[in-house]
C-alpha cells in the first residue's frame, strides 16, 4: 500500500471510525451520486462492494481500502 493510500484510509477511518462505509457515505466521499454507485455495481464496474445478505434487499457496504485505491486511480488520470 503506498503512503497516500493509507493517509486516506486513516483519514476515512478517523472521520468514520470504521471500515466499511455505506452508499451514501461514498457517494458523498468520491463526490458521485447514489445512483451512480448503484450504476456501476449493476454494470460489474467501479468500487469494489460487500452486500451483508444474498437477497436483492441485502445492504451494500465499501471497505475503505478500495474507496482509498479508487480515488488514487481517478485523481492520477
């Protein structure tokens, strides 16, 4: 993991005291709407994302490893 990845996993972390984050916490992170982070799981893209439950109804968390290593790669384009 590089230094700018983990000074955004310890800013993330000490912001949210947690490691995984919902839809609406990132969106409001990488500044993208819940909409489109909802866009992108259906389409296999974007951030990598946990479901707790099977069911279509199971809720979404994002680890903030890969909230971190995503907007890395964005802001270096």
């Amino acid at each position: 993991m590089k230094q700018t990845q983990k000074t955004l996993v310890g800013l993330l972390y000490s912001k949210y005291n947690r490691l995984l984050l919902s839809t609406a916490e990132v969106a409001h992170e990488t500044s993208r709407s819940e909409l489109s982070l909802i866009r992108d799981r259906g389409n296999g893209t974007g951030i990598k994302y946990i479901k707790n439950s099977k069911t279509t109804q199971g809720r979404v968390y994002y680890s903030i490893d890969d909230i971190a290593s995503y907007i890395i790669k964005c802001t270096s384009l």
